[in-house]
C-alpha cells in the first residue's frame, strides 16, 4: 500500500454522515480488519485478502449477521477510496453472507411472563424492586428496547386522548417522536416507584424515568447494560439462563402475545414501529410454527399405541 491504511480509516469515518455511535462500530470493524492484515503481514490486499477475511470470520463463528455488516463497512471504506484515487475497490463482487430471517432471541411464554412479574412483585418493598417490577412491566407491555427505556424521562410521560403513554426516541432517531401506549396497571406500577424517588433532585427537564445509584450514593440514569443485566437476572430467577433469552425477548414476547390473544399483524406492525412489514411478519410466521399440529399429527401415527380392540398385523 502506498498509504496509511490507519490515516485512511480515520479520515473514512470523520467523513461519514453517521452518529458517533455508528461511527465507533464502523471504526472497531475496520480495525479488526487491519489487525487481520497485520498478524498475516498482508502489506498489499487485493480481492483474494477480502475473500480470506471473509473465511477467516466465518471459521471464527461469528454470526452472520456480524459477519455481513464487516463487509458491508469494508465495502463503504474500499469505496471511498476509489472515489478518492487513493485505491481500486478490491471488494467489488465479492458476496455477502446470508442472514437468517428470524430472531435468534426466543419470546417467553405467557405463562413465564407471569412468573417473572410474580418474583418482580415479591421484592416491591425496597425502591430498587419497585424500579424493576416498573421496567418489566413497561417493557413487556409496550415491546420496547432496553435503549430506549434508558433514554426515557419522566416528563415523557403525558396523557393522549383517554390514556397515558410514553413519549420515545427510537432506534435511528434523533427526537421523541413517538409513543407507546401505557395501560392503567403499568402506569400506576411505574407512579409508585417514581413516588419512592427523592423529587428534591428533581431538575425542569431530562429528569430520568429510571437510575441506578453509584456506590458513592449518587442517582444516575440507568443505563441500556444495567437494564439488560436486571432483566436477564429476572429470567434466571424462573430458570430460564439461555442465551436465547435476554432482554430483547421481552420485544419479541410482546409481539408474539399480542399476535396470539388476537391483535391483527398490522397492529403489532405499529405497536413495535417496524418501518417494513416483512420485519413483523417474522413474529407471525413463528407464531403459526408453535400453533401447527403437523408434528403431533406424525408422532400420534407413528408412535402412540393402537387402541384396544385392534391387532397389530
């Protein structure tokens, strides 16, 4: 390379029209790439490196959806380049991976939903349990993110028509734009654990809907990893500690809940701010999947015994 491969990966990100968040990831890929060249002491990459590296995450058992997007940033990068004159685009016609359509987090049961809120309301006694019981009432109920539970704020509370809902800012947005619907249980949930809260640190605005404390005692926001570590914790505390399960199957549970006790596809579609259909349909397919009677059909034909009367020939 006639260049620094580092400059240019610098000069590729303040360049992109991005936020600082999506930047940070496009930057940790492509430095997983220049690690890969290093340790291979690749001076040169052309088409037959992209093709290696794109083996070389494949054996590593990265998802591939993770292994899709390395290529998708190191497309973006190699283009800019030639745009630039500083390289060709050794990436051109080289294939992506196929991405499952499907979620790889399951939805828990309505039953299992039940006993997770059950243990939640048992340890309502102290703030942090009301806190929580409050985030898990929220989240099952509304489908939302872990992200944008952090995000949330008091004042983001109001009241639309007959209900309360909850204003949010979601996934690619730059505004509260939005709202989830809040149904009477979880508002007065969420009421008596913001009751518990000290109002005299209470500021005009962006006060946070939930925080954490600091060893030191201080109230911060809580954040999307603490919230995702409760919750998990939630589902450990009825058994269920697969990785299958984390906090974005509250998401899916919502979607799938709903989608069971009858609500139309293109009701959950706006429930869960889909921009594409094809995004929802998923729940729908998976739902249709758990309700067919075909494996039951098959096992009954081949294993169960014949009744009494009959004689096998």
């Amino acid at each position: 390379m006639k260049y620094d491969i580092n400059d240019k990966v610098n000069e590729y990100i303040s360049f992109l029209d991005l936020k600082e968040i999506s930047k940070e990831s496009y930057k940790k890929s492509l430095l997983s790439y220049i690690e890969y060249l290093n340790a291979y002491n690749i001076t040169n990459p052309n088409r037959n490196v992209i093709l290696a590296y794109k083996d070389y995450l494949v054996k590593r058992k990265l998802s591939s959806s993770s292994i899709q997007k390395s290529l998708v940033v190191l497309r973006g990068f190699y283009r800019y380049l030639k745009l630039n004159g500083i390289d060709e685009d050794i990436t051109y016609a080289v294939k992506g991976v196929k991405v499952a359509t499907t979620y790889k987090r399951q939805p828990l049961t309505e039953e299992d939903i039940r006993k997770v809120i059950y243990n939640a309301r048992k340890k309502i006694n102290t703030i942090k349990g009301k806190r929580n019981l409050a985030i898990l009432a929220l989240l099952f109920t509304t489908g939302l993110r872990a992200i944008e539970v952090e995000r949330a704020d008091i004042e983001d509370i109001d009241v639309v028509g007959n209900g309360y809902v909850l204003y949010i800012q979601g996934k690619g947005r730059d505004d509260k734009d939005n709202f989830v619907k809040l149904t009477e249980d979880v508002y007065e949930i969420i009421l008596r654990y913001l009751e518990t809260r000290d109002n005299n640190s209470f500021q005009e605005r962006n006060n946070p809907l939930f925080t954490t404390y600091l060893r030191n005692g201080t109230e911060i926001r809580m954040k999307t990893a603490v919230i995702r570590n409760m919750v998990k914790d939630a589902f450990r505390s009825i058994g269920l500690d697969s990785r299958a399960f984390s906090a974005h199957s509250t998401r899916h549970s919502f979607a799938t809940l709903s989608l069971i006790q009858g609500a139309s596809i293109l009701e959950v579609k706006e429930s869960l701010r889909h921009s594409s259909i094809t995004s929802t349909q998923i729940y729908s397919h998976l739902v249709e999947k758990m309700k067919s009677g075909t494996n039951e059909l098959v096992s009954n034909a081949i294993l169960k015994t014949k009744k009494e009367g009959r004689h096998e020939k």
